[in-house]
C-alpha cells in the first residue's frame, strides 16, 4: 500500500505546505465502458429527446473539492456523456469560495457545490439557481491523529477544512458542537484550502485532525488516523452536492441547461451501474491506487447518488437555517427561490430516467 500511495502524496504534500487551492483531473488513460445497450440512445432513451448541438458548445463546469460528492463531474467527461450532449465541456476543481466568484462572474457557466455555497450568494442578491441536486447526505468524517482517542481529546488542538463556509467547515462545526466543543474557542479551525492538503496537513503534524470524505479519508484510516466521528448517519437530508446556474443562463440557454442536466443524471445511472469503469475514473483524479479503497468508495457513494436528482425545500431548509445562524440576511431566503427543477421534473415524469436503469 504503501508504494501505492508513494504518487499521491508526493502530489499533495507540497501544496499543503503552501495552501494551493486548485487542481484539475487529467483524462483517464482507461477508457471508460460506454452505457449499457439497454441504454444506448435510441427511441424513448433522454439522449433522443433532447438533440445535441451540430457544433459542440464549449462550457466550464467547476467542482467544489476533490472529492466522490462531485464524481459525477470526471464521469461526464471522461465517458463522453457530455460529448454525447454536445458540449466540448472543461471541467475544473475550484474550491468553493473561488467557485462561486467565478460562476457569477461568468468564467464559469455551471457548478457542484454544496447548497450552503447557494444560500450565501442569495442572501447576498446573486441570482444563481440550483436546477439538480445529486446528494442530499453529506459523506464527510472527522479524520484524527491515533493519539486523539475521543473528541474531548480534541481541545486545545487544530482542525483543518477546506474553507470557512465550506462543506467540511459545516461538517467540522456542527460534529465538534455535537462533541460539546466550541469552534475557534475550544479548538481551532484551519483553512488549508484542499482535501489532499488537509490530509498533507496530518501526514506533515500542521494539524491534529481534519474533516475528509472518502476516497481519501479511508486511504488515511489505513495508514493509522483514527475516524472520531461521520455524517453518514445524520438523520437529516442536506443539499450537499447540487449543480447550479446563473440565472441569466437559465433564461437565455434553457435548451444547454436542459441537456446539462440529462448529463449529469446520465452520469449518475453511469457511476451506479458501471463500478469498473467508475472506480477506474475514481482513480485518475483522485490519485488513490489502492483497489481496497476505492472499492470501499464506491460501495459507499453508489447508493447515495439520486437517481432522480430533485432538490427537497426541507433539504435546502437545512442549508438555509446553518448560513443564518452567522448571517441573519440568509432568513430572507426561502428554499423556493434558490431552486428551478423543472428539467428534472420532465425528466421524471416522462419515464426517461428509468429508461436509463432498463
């Protein structure tokens, strides 16, 4: 295992040292399985009701963290399902807070972020939308050293995320509040940007423990780190990976943000019925060699990804609750107003997903 991680952390250890924030997946060099035949475009297939473009349509569309929340971004490409769509799509890691500057100020067209991202820049009067939401359980964990036995050993240390505002921040506050522990006055919260740098972070002693999702955060317990506490098992739905729009682009492109939601819910049923495949892209971009984990990390996402990627207003509730708690201008925002489903309703309402599960 260890030769095998040898690549990864060679990646990672130098930008946690420096705080970079950005990387983007290089193409898969397996070529990934087409769509079953049973889905293979075709009379009553998605791909047959929305035609493509004779020109492909050149599109950004930014994620928020490397991380298997987002997956179906790397699927999309990487199996040509937004080829097949007609878009020649670029597809970047952002983390969130440059994501979003970057969606309203149109370097981006599209982005996957968690819905807390959504409210903020609501509250702020930025018309983004979210037109489908893919995850609505958050699979993050707090990772530890093996020194760090429970949470109250946790006091007096530092906790790294990705952000403040941030999925793993959420994540960080509201397991450390569960734990009795203040953030930021019983333990320090550290911003290092990326899930590879908080891993660097532990591997380099910057840090006591640091919030991570899987692949990653099973690649660590392997190597020793202690998990003191997942979101898994929370009762609530919360919206967090969703796919959003600036609202002009809504309005003017229905016909490109029609077709980019049919790809991302192709690439949903891709990752849920090609695992070979999946964990082959699963391993280009994120680094992770070990088969061990990456087959834990499908195992664990493949049921979580919607097969019909609505958004719940309870879900976006949540999300709206967690922002007002430190921005009283997020009550203003109602679960409605941060959401257009009508691509996805259509979808499943004229039987197009299922035709992609047959």
């Amino acid at each position: 295992m260890k030769g095998a991680w040898q690549g990864y952390r060679a990646l990672v250890v130098g930008a946690a040292l420096a705080l970079l924030g950005a990387a983007c997946g290089a193409p898969s060099a397996q070529q990934p399985a087409p769509l079953p035949a049973s889905g293979a475009p075709g009379a009553g297939h998605p791909s047959a009701a929305v035609a493509a473009p004779a020109e492909p349509e050149r599109v950004r569309l930014s994620y928020a963290a490397i991380s298997t929340s987002f997956a179906t971004a790397w699927v999309a490409k990487d199996a040509g399902i937004f080829a097949r769509h007609g878009f020649e799509a670029e597809v970047l890691h952002l983390p969130s807070r440059q994501a979003s500057q970057a969606l309203v100020a149109g370097d981006v067209d599209y982005g996957l972020f968690s819905g807390r991202t959504i409210v903020e820049l609501r509250s702020q009067g930025t018309d983004v939308v979210v037109v489908a939401a893919q995850m609505l359980k958050i699979v993050q964990m707090m990772i530890a050293h093996s020194a760090i036995r429970a949470p109250e050993d946790l006091r007096g240390k530092r906790v790294a995320v990705t952000q403040f505002g941030s999925s793993p921040d959420f994540v960080a506050r509201y397991l450390l509040e569960q734990w009795g522990l203040r953030p930021n006055e019983d333990v320090t919260l550290v911003q290092l940007q990326t899930l590879p740098n908080i891993f660097a972070g532990l591997e380099g002693g910057a840090v006591e423990a640091g919030v991570l999702s899987p692949p990653i955060s099973f690649e660590a317990v392997k190597r020793g780190y202690r998990e003191l506490g997942t979101m898994a098992d929370q009762p609530f739905l919360y919206p967090a990976s969703v796919l959003a729009v600036r609202g002009d682009t809504l309005r003017e492109r229905p016909e490109q943000v029609r077709r980019m939601v049919l790809a991302l819910t192709e690439a949903i049923a891709y990752f849920k019925q090609e695992r070979d495949a999946t964990e082959a892209i699963l391993r280009t971009h994120t680094g992770i060699e070990d088969p061990t984990v990456l087959r834990a990390t499908y195992d664990r996402y493949a049921p979580l990804f919607e097969r019909v990627p609505l958004l719940p207003e309870s879900a976006m509730q949540v999300a709206i609750d967690e922002v007002a708690e430190d921005n009283p201008r997020a009550r203003a925002v109602t679960p409605r107003s941060t959401m257009d489903m009508q691509f996805v309703q259509v979808l499943q309402e004229s039987g197009q997903i299922d035709a992609l599960y047959r």
